[in-house]
C-alpha cells in the first residue's frame, strides 16, 4: 500500500478555505500561489494551515471528501484534529 498522499488545508486572506489532496503539499501549494490551478488562482495568496497524516491515496480521497461536507466548522475542526500529521 502506498501511503504518500496527504490531504491539505489552505486559507486565504478573507478566510476562505481550499481543500486538496497530494502526493507532494510543498509543490502542490507552491502551485496554487502561482496560479496553476483555476479555482484558486482567483483567490491567492494561500496559506497552508493544516495537512493530514500520509495515507493512500484513496483514503486521501474519501477524507478529502468529507471534509469538504462539512463546510467548514466545528466538523471540519474535528476531522482535522484527528488525522492530523
């Protein structure tokens, strides 16, 4: 099993949150600032406030994924709180 994949969490200025996974959040997040990706490229600059512990990458995925459920919050918190790296 591959555990390399992290999820990530990026906040920008007025606090709007991004919600990633990646092989590599260094890179990954050096490329949201520069504008790679199109969503966030109107919302920069991003900082990382959080990443998770390495996992594959589909328990990467189903993570991410209910992260991005819970719309922020006291959820959110949580789920960060227990996978954190």
């Amino acid at each position: 099993m591959n555990l390399r994949h992290q999820v990530y969490v990026l906040r920008n200025l007025t606090d709007r949150l991004y919600i990633g996974v990646t092989g590599n959040v260094a890179i990954r997040v050096t490329q949201h600032n520069a504008g790679s990706s199109e969503w966030t490229s109107k919302y920069r600059p991003w900082d990382l406030i959080w990443t998770s512990q390495s996992m594959s990458l589909g328990d990467a995925r189903r993570l991410e994924n209910i992260m991005k459920r819970q719309k922020g919050g006291d959820g959110l918190n949580t789920l960060m709180k227990e996978y954190a790296s």
